[in-house]
C-alpha cells in the first residue's frame, strides 16, 4: 500500500486499545497494521490518504494523534525544531519577564503573537523593551526553571543515530538556545541576541530578528547545503511563526499548537509527546536512541 496511518497516544494514557486500533482500520479501509509500541503507536496501511475527519469520528474522542502521508520516504534527514514550549515545556521569554514582575502582561503578549494576531518582529521588540534595566542574573535564575518535552531527547538522538541532522530554530534567544542545543544534542542552534551592558538588559535585541522568514530559509539553506529535497525534511513547532517552515517541510507536525498553527500545518501532535515525531517516521520503540 502506497500510504500509511500512524495512531499515536500518550505512553501513560492507555487508550490505543487494539479494539480502537481496529475500529479506525475498518474505518479507513486499511490493511496490515504494524505495532510501533504497544499501546503507544501503530501504523495502518492504506490505499490512500484517509479524511482525518473520518479517522477522527473512528476514534471517538479518544486522545490519539493521527498522521497520514506517503509509506516511502519516512526516514527524514534534516530536523528543524521550534525551542519554546516545543523542545522545552515553556515560553523562556515569558518566564524571564518573571524575575521583573511582568510575566502576566508579557506572555499576553507572546499568547497573541503566537497565534498570528501580531507581528512578531514589533512584538519581539515591545516584549524586550519592557525589561529593560533586569539584571543579567535573571537570565540564569530563568534557565534553572527550563525543562525539557518529553521524547527531545530520543527524538535529536534517534535522528542522529540515523545521518539526519538537526537545528534548533528559534525565535527566541541564543542564552537559552545554546544550552538547549548543548543538552539534546542538536548539530546547531540559531535564534536572536538579546542585548546587555554586562550588568542589565538594554531592553533591545540584536538585528535583524530571527521571525518566520528565517525559519524556512534555514530549512531551505540546510537542503540545499545537504542536497536534500524538502520531503526528505521535517519540522515542528507551534506558533504562528513556525508555520512558513511546516509547510515547506516533507512532514510539518504541529505540536500542541496554537489554533492558527494547528489549521494550518499538514500533520499535527495534540496529545503524545515528541516521540510522536519518530513514529511517525516509522521507527519503533526498540530503535529509539537516548543520547
């Protein structure tokens, strides 16, 4: 069969039964069903691509992600990554404006750039101008509070392990994406400079900003550079300025998006974790590496 459907739930949610599995086939029309993780993923082949909406109405209400695309090809050997509140659980730049007393005012600011309601390069800007005088200590005190998603790790690993390579991308700042790219392992890392005079913030950043016109020439630049088509490439995120990038990517996966993101993309995560990613690439649970 020329297409296949990846099922992926949280691993502790145990709601991928086999009965639901062979509801959604019997839905679709599908053949032979491979189990990627038991209770965690399948794929489903078929003849075609299924309507989600279908799948969807198969499922019931169940918390599963379901991704559809073409069977060959899945292995993909370019990772562009979002950082904030997709590699890592949270907005580092909302959790910064914490440590000045801004945190509410700040991340409704980043909520609404997120979702496309603003320009991001203007928010950007506003959002830093406002911490302007925060001593530079905040920066540390912020990356004490910086958790990893879960599956970050398996997923640069796993990529890795396999010739793919990896870039953190991200519209936020070099402090933080240095350090996330160093933990996971990612070949690189680019994101904007948030300016300082040693002591505080000057509440600027460097020009020009990193927005959603860098993010998919980065995805172009490094295919090019690696002789790559755009199928052989895959990206995530899950804000407004991720989406140039999800598009342009072989597979784009919305991961617990924004609702503009969410519509948007080709393929999306609500429910699993970045594992979902290699799923949907066809590994299975025993060839993830852990880094």
């Amino acid at each position: 069969m020329k297409y296949v459907l990846t099922l992926v739930a949280d691993r502790n949610a145990a709601v991928l039964t086999v009965a639901l599995v062979d509801c959604v086939r019997e839905a679709v029309a599908g053949g032979a069903i491979s189990v990627l993780s038991p209770g965690e993923a399948v794929d489903i082949a078929v003849d075609g691509l299924p309507d989600l909406a279908v799948v969807r109405s198969a499922l019931g209400g169940a918390a599963v992600d379901a991704i559809e695309q073409p069977a060959d090809g899945r292995h993909k050997r370019l990772l562009i990554a979002d950082m904030d509140s997709t590699i890592v659980t949270s907005e580092t730049l909302d959790e910064l404006a914490d440590f000045a007393g801004l945190k509410e005012q700040i991340a409704a600011i980043t909520a609404r750039a997120m979702n496309g309601e603003l320009d991001f390069k203007a928010a950007l800007r506003e959002r830093v101008a406002m911490l302007k005088g925060l001593p530079v200590s905040a920066l540390e005190r912020t990356w004490q509070r910086v958790r990893l998603t879960p599956g970050a790790l398996e997923l640069v690993a796993t990529m890795r392990a396999n010739g793919a390579v990896t870039a953190l991308v991200s519209g936020g700042f070099t402090f933080f994406t240095g350090r996330v790219a160093e933990l996971v392992g990612f070949d690189l890392h680019r994101s904007n400079v948030l300016l300082d005079d040693g002591a505080v913030l000057t509440g600027a950043v460097a020009e020009p900003i990193l927005d959603r016109h860098a993010k998919v020439a980065t995805l172009r630049e490094l295919a090019s550079r690696d002789g790559l088509p755009f199928s052989a490439t895959l990206a995530v995120g899950d804000g407004a300025n991720d989406l140039d990038m999800l598009r342009a990517a072989g597979l784009g996966v919305a991961f617990r998006a924004k609702p503009i993101v969410a519509a948007g993309a080709r393929a999306r995560v609500d429910h699993a974790d970045l594992r979902a990613l290699l799923f949907a690439q066809g590994y299975r649970a025993s060839e993830f590496a852990t880094g």
